[in-house]
C-alpha cells in the first residue's frame, strides 16, 4: 500500500472518531481509491449525487488532509456506477463500522490487548481472557477478575468483547458498569418495562458487567441478576465480572450469586511492578504522540505507583514542556516533581502546622505561643518552629513571630537543634515525619 493511501486510511478513520456525524465522513468511507501517484489520488463514488457533493468539497477535504497528516495531495472524484450485482450488495446499505459495532457494546475506543502489557502481576488474568476469547462461554464461566483501582480490569474486560466482535460482529456483546445494570432495572421497574430490560440482557453472547460489587445488597437487582446470568450461561454465553474484591469479601452478596461466581475461574491481578509500570508509561506516551526519555520514564514510574496516575502525570508534564520542549526528558521531570511540591507546600499554612504538632503531642495552641520555658512545651515548640521553616520555607523571623518569640535566633536554634537530634534519634524522626504525612495528607 502506498503511503498516500495509508495516510488517507488513517485520514478516514481519525475523522470518523472525531466527526462521525458529518455527511462526508460516510460518503469518504464508501469512496474507493481508484489510483494514488505521489500527489494525486482518484477516488470513485457510485452516484452523481455523491459526486457533485464531494467535489465542490474538494479543496476543504485536502486543507484538513493536509492539516492531519502535512501532506499535499490533489483530490479527484469519478462516478463509477456499479454493476447490478454490485447494487445489491450490501454497499449501498450503511454497514455500520467496527467502531460503531464497539461504541454500541458499551466500549472504548481505548481499550484492547495491542495496548495491554502484561507481566507477572497480570499475566494469570491475560491468559485467562485469551482462553475466554478462544472458547467463549466453554473455558471459564464466568471469569471473575479482581484487583484494587487501575489494575487494568476495565481494559482487560474491555478487550475480551472487542476481540469477539471483530470476530463475529454479529454476535451480541454488551459493557455494562455495575451501576448502570442497577439504575436500568430500577428504571424499567418504574417504567413498567421490565420486558425490554429482559430481552436486552438475557440473549446476549457476552455480558460484561464491571465492578459487580454494586449489585451486593439490592435484593431486586441480584434476583434479576441472577436469572440474566442462568439465562445467558445456559444458552452457551458468556460472562465476566470485575470487582475491586474478591466474591467472598463482597459483602450482602446472596449465597446462590457468591457460589455462581465461583462457578468459574477467579483471578486477582496485583499492583503493577515497576517494570510493568514503565511499559504502560511508554505504551501511553506513543498514543499520545508524546516523545519521552526512558530515563524520564524510570523517574515517574518509581514515584508515581498507579497506572491512573502515570497518565495523569504524563499528560501534566506533557502540557508544562509544549512548546518549549520537543519531548519529556529528566530536566522537566524534575521541574514537574518540584513545582508539585511546592504547590502542596503553598496549600499549607502555618496554623495548619502549630495544629498539627500540638494535636499529634497533646498540647494545647495557647501552650505552645505561650512565654512558658517548661522544658517539654518549649521542645514541642522548637519541632513547630523546625517544621515552619523546613516544610513551609519561612524565613527565621516569620517563624519567630509565630510563636511570640521576640528573637529570630530563638527560630535559629530550633532549626539546629531538632535538624541534628533527627539524625540521631530514629523515634523521633519517625515522629516529625508522621506529623508532616498528615499535614500534606489532609490538604
Ligand atoms: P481498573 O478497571 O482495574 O480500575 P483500568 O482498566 O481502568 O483499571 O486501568 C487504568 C488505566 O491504566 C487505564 O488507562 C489502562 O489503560 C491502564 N492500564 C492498566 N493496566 C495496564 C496494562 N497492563 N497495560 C496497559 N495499560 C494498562
Ligand atoms: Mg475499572
């Protein structure tokens, strides 16, 4: 395939996910490329209608060509008729696309295995999915995937029902989110319809329903749960259920529920290591186009340890260098790690932390701003004033004032001498480093 037509096949696909409802998107899809020389390309439509729709376009549809892939290409459209056999194939109908047949099963267009990594703390749950795939509704039923937040559960689900579709997108699949199955029946209830929410769920092929922990509790709905999952099992479907907890922690789930889950096969995928970490990184920075070191790479994975973060951090640092920067490298990592600290530093203030150590130490505010020398409150003001000036960066004389000293060398001597007994005295290190957790926690 030449490049032309490649980029013009990307072209096409881009606009369908971005301007699926323009009239030329399903007119371009349809339209056949008849020849493509370096910067020429001849695209056949089937009707003069089609045609004097397109060509008057052509000058705009090679302008947002250009701009998708900065290259120049001149457009011409040619009616070919087809041949009587050729009307009543399906061409004329408009087959809905794969990314239509996806968006109607509930999917993502983010979702599917090229994109999915796997390593030892997933790798259990990826082979199980591929066997589900291979013998839907046979090999595991259902398959139970559990783990904690951004395991990869919801992308996992989701590329199961997307490998099924593409081989048969006939068959009947639908994503469901554990809240939406309960807030449809409690509907259909209302509404009187409970018909339609039977027909719609108990003949599919596949039944995705993520995070099932919401249905535990809700007598109506795990009823009506139940029978969808006899009925769906039953006439050869299948079925897989995510859950931030494995079935026998899901609490108020009735028995028969609990024993059908485990009628299956229950896998758990653990925290992403770090290996596993830095690959979602590099898998997320190349569909975002976003070019980054690997050194960069290993920063943000060490600090930033789960996966809903990694792109939130990407994206963060992504936005901070554009423009001065034609990809993220060690320097904007620091930069974007530093600026964060400050900002949650600005987010504190100092009540916050003369707060903090008198409620952590058990002494009272007024104790500590008081004139009082008594050797236990004025060490528990030194802690206070060590963690003004180190955690809020105020000056010496700031931290005096603070706390009524009249003498900034007082702030001075605080700020040597509980420096130095941290080094020294490992319980109390523990403890300035639990009084600082909760200051920066809680903001
Ligand atoms: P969960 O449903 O377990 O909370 P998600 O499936 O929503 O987690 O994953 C959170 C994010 O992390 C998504 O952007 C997902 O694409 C990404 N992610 C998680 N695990 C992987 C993996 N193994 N490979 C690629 N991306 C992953
Ligand atoms: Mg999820």
């Amino acid at each position: 395939m030449s490049l032309i037509s490649s980029y013009w096949k990307d072209f096409i696909k881009n606009m369908g996910e971005k301007d699926k409802n323009s009239i030329i998107y399903p007119l371009l899809r349809q339209a056949k490329i008849q020849s493509v020389s370096d910067e020429k390309l001849t695209l056949s439509v089937i009707s003069a209608s089609q045609f004097d729709f397109l060509d008057k376009r052509a000058d705009q549809i090679e302008a947002s060509f250009f701009d998708f892939c900065k290259q120049k290409i001149e457009i011409n459209f040619i009616i070919i008729i087809p041949t009587k056999k050729k009307i009543e194939a399906p061409l004329l109908s408009f087959e809905p696309s794969i990314e239509d047949v996806f968006a109607k099963a509930g999917l993502n267009k983010k979702y599917n295995f090229d994109n999915f990594a796997v390593s030892t703390s997933n790798q259990v749950a990826y082979a199980a999915a591929q066997a589900v795939v291979n013998n839907p509704g046979s090999a595991y039923n259902p398959l139970f995937l559990y783990g904690g937040v951004g395991v990869g559960k919801t992308h996992i689900a989701q590329s199961v029902a997307k490998k099924i579709l593409e081989a048969d997108r006939n068959k009947k699949v639908y994503f469901c989110p554990g809240d939406n199955f309960t807030n449809e029946l409690i509907e259909s209830i209302r509404e009187k319809a409970t018909g339609r929410f039977r027909k719609k769920y108990r003949y599919l092929n596949l039944l995705i329903i993520d995070d099932i922990q919401f249905i535990a509790g809700k007598n109506a709905v795990q009823e009506e749960f139940f029978h969808t999952f006899n009925s769906i099992a039953s006439s050869g479907g299948q079925i897989i259920l995510t859950s931030d907890r494995p079935p026998s922690a899901i609490k108020n789930l009735e028995d028969r529920l609990h024993s059908r889950f485990l009628g299956g096969l229950t896998v758990d995928i653990q925290p992403p290591d770090f290996e596993l970490r830095s690959a979602i990184l590099l898998i997320k920075a190349k569909e975002k186009g976003v070019e980054i070191d690997i050194e960069a790479v290993k920063i943000i994975t060490e600090r930033i340890t789960d996966c809903r973060g990694l792109e939130g951090a990407l994206l963060s640092i992504y936005a901070k260098t554009f423009g001065s920067k034609d990809k993220i490298d060690l320097e904007a990592v620091e930069m974007f790690f530093s600026q964060d600290n400050r900002e949650k530093k600005k987010r504190v203030n100092p009540t916050d932390v003369i707060k903090t150590v008198c409620s952590f130490y058990n002494i009272k505010q007024s104790h500590l701003k008081s004139s009082s020398r008594a050797a236990s409150i004025a060490f528990y003001r030194q802690i206070a004033m060590y963690l003004l000036e180190k955690e809020l960066g105020l000056t010496l004389i700031e931290v005096a004032e603070l706390l009524n000293r009249k003498d900034h060398t007082t702030a001075l001597h605080a700020k040597q001498k509980i420096g130095n007994l941290i080094l020294r005295d490992p319980n109390l290190k523990k403890e300035v480093d639990i009084i600082t957790q909760s200051l920066f926690q809680s903001t």
